[in-house]
C-alpha cells in the first residue's frame, strides 16, 4: 500500500509526461490527437481545483464573520460578492445579460484599475531605483531614459532618438534578452526532466 | 517508426541532455567533488526570514500571476526553503496564489517543510491564500495590513512584480525576487535586495540541497549550454564566410 | 438606466482602488473585497462551465474516457480528508507531468534552437559582431561551474550588456503604464463625468 | 537642502503624473508623431502577404485591462486585413478577450461588409493557454464543435473549407502575454506569424521577431498610433499619445532630481564622516 501511495503519483506523471513528449517527435495521428486530448484534461483538474482554492478563502472569511472580528463586515462583503456572481453566473451562463452587467460594471473596472496603479508604482520605481551608483546603474539609467525620449513629442525634437533607441532596443537589448532565454532553456529541460522521472517531488509531498 | 521531420536535432539535444545527466549524477553519487557559483540571493532569504522574525512580522512569498509552467517547479524549490527558515525561526509565513491548479502543490510543499522542521504543529493552512484574478489588490492590501517585513516573489511574475516590490518597499520590508519572464526582470532588478536571474532559480535548487541529482542537473545543463555557445560561435563564423550549413542543421 | 448606475460603480470601484496610492484604507478595502469575491465567483461559473463542456457532456455522449479527467478532479477532494491525501496526488501528477512535457517540448525548440539558429549571423558588420558578442558572453554568464577569473572580462561584458537590456525594458514599459492609466481616466472623464475633450 | 530631493513623498509625484497625463486628454495639445522602421515593415508584412481570400487567423488575448494599448491595435490591424479581402477567423485564448471578438466582428460586418460564415468566423474561448495552442496544432478541427455564438460550426461554410491549422496563411495575434503562443505555432509549417503586444512585453517578443520567426511586430499604444496613421484610419491611440510625452518627461525630470539628492545626500554623509 505504501508503495502505491507514493509510487503511483511518479507512475502517472511518468506516463502522461512521455505521451505528450513522444507526441512531439512521433509522425503518427491518433497519437497526437490523444496527447492533445491530455492536455484539455488540465482545464478541467485546474477547475476541480478551484474549488479547492475557494473553499479556503470561503473558510478564511467565515470564521472571521462567525468569531466576530473587527474585520468581519469587510468578510461579508467578500463573500456577497462571490455568491453574486456565482448564481447570477450559474442561473444564466456567463453570457447572460445580468452576468454581462456584471461583468461590465464591476469586474471589468476593477481588472483594468488594478491594473492602472502600476502607472503610479512605476513613477516611484524609477526615481528610487535609477540612482548613480556604479558603472552599471549609469548603463541602466541611460538606456531608460533613451527609451523614454523615443515616441511622440520628443522624437520631433530631438530627431536623433528613435534612431538611437532603436540601435538600443535591436542590438544589446535583444541580445541581452536572447541571452536570459538561452540561458534558462536548459535549465527548464533539466527541471521538467527531473520532476518527469520523479527525482523532484516537493510538490507531490513528503511521502506518508 | 514514423518520426516527424525537423525534430532530429531537437531529439539530439534532449538525449544528450539525458545521457549527460546520468553521468555527471552518478560521478556525484560516487563522491565526486564540485563547485558552483554562490547565489547571493540565497543567504538574502535567510537575512530577510531572520529580521522578520526579530521585528515580528510576517514573511510574504507569491509566484506571480503566470501561467502553469517549470517556473513554478523552481519556485516550490525556494518556497520549500522559506518555508523551512519560518517553521525553524516560528515566523508566520503568507502566500498569496494566483492559479487554482498549483494550490494543492503549495500546500504539499509547505507541509512538508514545516514537518522536516519538526513543527507541524504551528502549519497554518490558512495562511495559503488562493485569490485568482484579484492576486494584485488582495496582495498589496494584504502587505501592507499585515506589515509584512520580508517579500519573497518568485515564479512567472508578470506586472505583480512591480506592485509587490513597491507595497512591500513602503514597509522597508527586505525583497527577493526570480523570475525568468524578460519583461519583468528590470524591475526586479532595480527593486529588489537581491533577484535569481532566469536560469539562476533553477540553480538554486542544487545550492539548497546539494544531492547528487540537483548538482548533476547544474553540471548537464552547463556542458550542454557550452556546446551551444560554441556552436553560435562557430555558427557565425561560419555564416560570416557564406556557409549556413550549422543553422541548418540545428532546424533539421 | 443600468449603464448609469454601472458607471457610477465602476467609478467608485476605480477610486475606491487608486485611493491606495494615499494610504491602505476603508474604501479601498472594501473594493479589494468585492473584488476577490467578484472574481473567485466568477472563476468558479466558468470553471463549471468548463467541467460541463469539456469532460462531462461529452462523458453523458458516451465518449467513456472523458469520465477520467471527472474522477481525477474529485480524486482532488480527498485533501479535505487528513488520510487520503495521497489519493489527490495521482490528478496531480498528472497535471505537473503533462505541463513538464509540454515545457520541455517548448524550451528546446524555441528558446534553444531557434534562439542559437538566429544568433549564427554574418559577423560582416560592427553590430551583427557587437550582437554576437554580447549574446555569448551574457550566455556564459548563466554557466554556473565556470569559475575562472579569465572568464570575468567575457561575463563583465554579458552583464553590461543585460543591464543595458534591463534599462531598456523599463523604459519601453513606463509608456504601457501610461496607457493603462490613460484608459481609466477615459473612463472617469469622458464616462463617468461626461466631459468633452477642448474644456 | 537639496538633499531633500532625495527622499521625496512619492505621492507628491504620483500628483504631478496625474496632471501631466490627464491635462491633454482634456485639452490636447496635437503634439507631432513619427512614424518607425518597425510598425512599417509590420504594416508592409501584412500589406504583401495578404492577398484577397487568405486565410487570417485573428487572435485577441488579452484582458479588459489591456484595452487602452491593444484595442487600438485590434481595431487597425483588423480593418487592415479586412481591407485585403482576407477570410478571417477570429479566436481567444485569454477568458476576457471575448468581447474585444464580439466588437470586431461588429465592426468588420458593418464596415466591410463581410458575411459571417462565409468569410468570417469567431471561434469561443478555450482555455488551456499553451496546451491550447498545442492542440490547436495537433487536432485544430477537434478543439471546437460550436462558435462563439454557440452554434454549431459544421453549418458554416467558412468552417468546412478548413481542414488544419496549416490551411492559414497568417496568424495574426494582438495579446498581453509573452510566448506562450509562439512556442506551439511556430511547429505549424508555413505559417507567417504577426504580433501586437503591450509594450511591458516588448523585450520578451524582440528576439523572436528579430530572429525572423515573426513577420510583423508591433508595440503598446504608440505602435497602435503609428499603424492608425499608416491605415489612414485615425483612432483611439492616437489621441492620447500626447499625455505619454508629458509623462515620460516628468519621469525623467524626477530621475534627475533623484540623482541631484543622491549626491548631495552622499557627499554629506562624506563630509560628516570626516568632521568625525
């Protein structure tokens, strides 16, 4: 039994692992078409694991509401929201008319304006971060700003910009970029090969 | 056997990658010695875990808001580790997760890091917090409520980055970030204490746990990117006399 | 009517969330929890929808191997119990192989080999030789059993060249981060209070 | 004193960001926009390659948070094509690109006239991301039984002339992420690749299209702007191009002003290190 109960986890990482690769390398149909099949099966795990997901922050907030803490009406507030969506969602489909609204109104807004802070965060990144430290920090700074001066109004004015940057941007910066992704490359295949034969197992955790 | 065409080369690569591996794992296992270049980002997760636990805050740790890919096997390795530093120093430790799939690995992951620390017992399973597409405002909200003294954001980071990095940064908390997403990169690096630069994550594996598999992996993977580099090498030297024989051959 | 009322939400919500910029407070809490709610509801609707679509509908059909992936997703549940845990590690497994496979296919191919191809450039011109050389030497920096001090030119060189890529990079993004925020007071401006651009 | 300018209140420039990106907005200011290498040859790759009854496949991955930077871009590059009398079907991968379809169909019914399942189709949303594409590779006609309005595709003509993904001469795709798309298109033979992307996922795209296994390639809001010019088809971007200037140079201005702080504040410190 104990065998089983770590074993088969590797055994089926194995297996469903040498499908897909092999599908790679191998000229025959049904083949592919089965590995292709495989990896559609991730869509619906990653939902069955949503509930897993949700049930613990549904957990989170309904100990907080039931012990009565101070934070408790942002908690109720939280999960009226998410019982909102969920049947309005599961009453009509997501493409609903009231779930449109929904969706429009309220998820839309949020999305786009979390999003949005990072215009406010970047200010603040670039003043404390390009500071003169040393060599490097003047290399970095100076590509920066180029960057900056290349679109709109200052290209107009300093006309020798877009020309400048763009030597930036295909020269060392595409090299330098190549050069992270070549330099990862292997080490994925190294990962993902041993976590395939079952030599990393962190995530499928300590035995028992 | 039917094989595709155009893969040969492909299909080197990854046999070599195989046969290398065996090797150099089995030279470890058999004692041999090695030596890889120190991370400084390592010792800067104890430093951070360590002044968290002195000012008595809590420790933060996110993989980003990323697809499911070998990022994340790289981050469960250093989460193993921070996780490992909290259970030992009795720090709480919070994670924020953007994908439902990976929260079932995370709680593995910290488990067993809290149980080879002998404290299981102090595992809070509600400290694993799944948001999905609110990760960005539920984590700076959460760093900043909670006062969180070390940010440890580690995976396929995408904007989050710059929004951890920043939230965090408010508290003065001490950041250590990886990622090997080249658009993020930059803000690591001009924001953080300390970053894994993309295959540097991946290495880190072999500095925490130097078993003969992880510094065998390390040793492949270098022997097969040297060969690659001389390959370029040659490659374009080779093009710059009009002979595109070894780009063709690697498409083959 | 609706659209009234939804500007006037999504209003507050975008407020409600930049109020952060000032300091953590009561309105954006509230925002940042209808916005987890919002989202993890919304999460769960189409995940269902996915569950129905993909596997279960087709599993009703007769097409039998779609019951698989359903009883490796329920198999996940057994975490809510301490003593079958190891039960919901089979689907997970599964997950984590195929995703590895998938990204052992991709590494070599298009971060490997297509990479290396495009780098073996005629070295004819001052930057096709500039970019060749710093593509090396940035690469060999990522060797970490090199440890020569005679490497440490070639690896300075790789370094200036990431730091000039970094700096690069932080830059061109500055002017997404502006675009984003742009969008938003689009909104707030032009939806929300109506105004016209010219005062 | 000017050590101060070390250590400022961010949110003294978070105020000052505000004003310079929202004041044109309100009152623009007409600022001139050049037009770069890299949106022509994109525009040219598009412009050539196209011939009328093509197959285009139109990827829109990206969510509503993107919309400032890629709907412009969507909306250029997909009159562009439609203007080419190419055959379009419209895909998503990303859950809130949906209604950034269900918009450009509306416009490319409306405003050229196509005929929806006969020269223009919208697949629905699939989710899955790489292993998505992976099986749009492997199985194309496997991977969708209804469109996105949820009828059936075998009543479409346009559906039936397909038979794999190797039937499309370009595929056009306007997304927030990086790779994950290429890594799985790339293995389909003879396929010209096309990308629109934010400009924070620039860097990671550079190489692949500079190492030519993309054919056209553009940036964030301005690439949106320039290819509205080149299309003659003036749009949003281009309207708020101005508020980038103003905010790149009130971002360069607190750099300096960073620096100025920086070196006051060190050689203080120098100083008082000797005075000890």
């Amino acid at each position: 039994m104990i065998f089983v109960k770590t074993q088969l986890p590797i055994i089926v990482t194995f297996v469903s692992a040498f499908i897909v690769v092999a599908s790679y390398y191998l000229d025959i149909q049904a083949w592919k078409t089965f590995a292709a099949e495989l990896l559609r099966w991730n869509v619906v795990l990653a939902a069955f694991a949503l509930a897993l997901g949700i049930g613990g922050i549904v957990r989170l907030h309904w100990g907080r509401i039931a012990r009565r803490e101070r934070t408790a009406p942002y908690s109720i507030i939280c999960l009226l929201s998410l019982a909102l969506f969920l049947v309005v969602g599961l009453a009509q489909t997501t493409r609903g008319k009231a779930y449109q609204w929904l969706w429009d109104y309220i998820l839309l807004p949020v999305q786009a304006t979390s999003y949005a802070t990072t215009f406010f965060f970047i200010t603040s990144a670039a003043y404390r971060a390009f500071r003169i430290r040393n060599s490097y920090t003047v290399v970095l700074m100076v590509s920066a700003i180029l960057m900056m001066l290349r679109v709109g109004f200052f290209a107009s004015v300093l006309p020798f910009t877009p020309a400048v940057s763009a030597w930036v941007w295909d020269i060392p910066t595409t090299a330098g970029m190549r050069a992270v992704t070549i330099g990862a490359a292997l080490s994925l295949v190294g990962n993902s090969f041993r976590i395939i034969v079952g030599l990393e197992r962190g995530h499928l955790g300590g035995g028992e | 056997m039917a094989f595709n065409k155009n893969v040969y080369f492909h299909l080197f690569v990854l046999v070599a990658f195989i046969a290398t591996f065996y090797y150099t794992a089995n030279r470890f296992r058999r004692g041999g010695k090695f030596s890889i270049r120190p991370l400084d980002a390592i010792p800067k997760m104890e430093e951070a875990v360590g002044r968290a636990t002195e000012m008595g805050r809590p420790v933060h740790f996110s993989y980003g808001m990323g697809a499911f890919d070998a990022q994340y096997f790289a981050a469960f390795t250093l989460l193993e580790y921070a996780a490992g530093l909290c259970a030992k120093y009795d720090t709480r430790l919070i994670i924020s997760i953007y994908l439902p799939e990976v929260v079932p690995m995370t709680e593995e992951v910290v488990r067993k890091a809290y149980t080879d620390a002998g404290k299981i017992e102090s595992y809070r399973p509600d400290d694993i917090r799944f948001w999905g597409g609110s990760h960005n405002p539920a984590m700076i909200g959460l760093i900043s409520r909670e006062q969180v003294a070390a940010n440890f954001m580690i995976g396929s980071l995408f904007h989050e980055s710059i929004l951890g990095i920043e939230a965090a940064a408010r508290n003065n908390a001490i950041q250590v970030m990886g990622t090997a997403n080249t658009h993020q990169l930059p803000f690591i690096a001009a924001g953080c204490d300390a970053i894994f630069i993309g295959a540097e994550m991946f290495a880190a594996a072999a500095h925490l746990q130097p078993n003969p598999v992880r510094v065998g992996s390390v040793f492949a993977e270098d022997w097969l990117t040297r060969l690659m580099v001389l390959l370029m090498a040659i490659g374009a030297v080779l093009a710059t006399f009009g002979n595109t024989s070894l780009s063709a051959l690697l498409k083959r | 009517m609706g659209t009234a009322i939804g500007t006037w939400i999504g209003a507050f919500l975008t407020i409600g969330l930049f109020s952060w910029m000032y300091k953590e407070n009561a309105w954006f809490r509230v925002v940042e929890n209808i916005f987890v709610g919002a989202s993890l509801g919304h999460l769960a609707v189409t995940g269902y929808q996915s569950i129905v679509d993909i596997a279960w509908k087709p599993a009703l059909q007769g097409k039998a191997i779609m019951w698989l992936p359903l009883i490796g997703g329920f198999m996940l549940f057994s975490r809510w119990s301490r003593k079958y845990t190891w039960i919901s590690r089979v689907p997970m497994g599964f997950l984590v192989g195929t995703t590895a496979a998938v990204v052992m296919n991709g590494a070599i191919k298009a971060q490997l080999i297509e990479q290396a191809a495009a780098t073996m450039m005629k070295l004819n011109t001052i930057n096709n030789i500039i970019f060749v050389a710093v593509t090396l030497s940035a690469t060999i920096y990522f060797l970490f059993t090199l440890q020569s001090k005679k490497a440490e030119p070639v690896i300075n060189l790789g370094k200036y060249g990431m730091m000039i890529a970094f700096g690069a990079t932080f830059g061109q993004t500055v002017m997404s981060r502006i675009s984003l925020f742009t969008g938003r007071m689009q909104f707030l401006l032009f939806e929300w209070l109506k105004l016209t651009p010219g005062g | 004193m000017l050590e101060k300018l070390n250590n400022l209140d961010v949110r003294i420039l978070y105020v000052l960001m505000v004003i310079a990106a929202t004041f044109p907005l309100l009152w623009p200011m007409g600022l001139p926009l050049p037009i770069s290498e890299q949106v022509k040859a994109s525009y040219n790759a598009i412009e050539t390659n196209i011939k009328p009854n093509d197959l285009v496949f139109f990827g829109i991955d990206f969510e509503p948070t993107q919309e400032a930077e890629l709907w412009p871009q969507v909306l250029a590059v997909g009159r562009h094509v439609a203007s080419k009398g190419a055959r379009m079907v419209l895909v998503n991968m990303i859950a809130g690109g949906f209604r950034y379809e269900e918009r450009i169909e509306d416009v490319l019914i409306k405003q050229f006239n196509m005929k929806y399942g006969v020269n223009l189709l919208s697949l629905p949303f699939s989710a899955g991301r790489e292993a998505a594409f992976q099986s749009i590779v492997a199985d194309f006609k496997g991977l969708y039984k209804v469109d996105y309005h949820g009828k059936t595709l075998t009543d479409f003509p346009l559906w039936n002339e397909i038979k794999s993904a190797k039937d499309f001469k370009m595929y056009v795709q306007i997304a927030d992420a990086p790779d994950w798309w290429l890594r799985p298109m790339s293995q389909v033979k003879g396929l010209l690749l096309w990308n629109g992307t934010v400009a924070s996922g620039a860097s990671t795209m550079a190489p692949l299209y500079q190492s030519g296994q993309m054919c056209g390639f553009i940036i964030g809001m301005s690439g949106g702007a320039e290819y509205e010019f080149l299309t003659k088809r003036p749009g949003p971007a281009a309207a708020a191009m101005d508020g980038q200037s103003m905010g790149h140079a009130l971002i360069i201005l607190f750099v300096i002003l960073g620096n100025i702080g920086y070196q006051m504040t060190k050689r203080k410190e120098a100083e008082a290190k000797k005075a000890r």
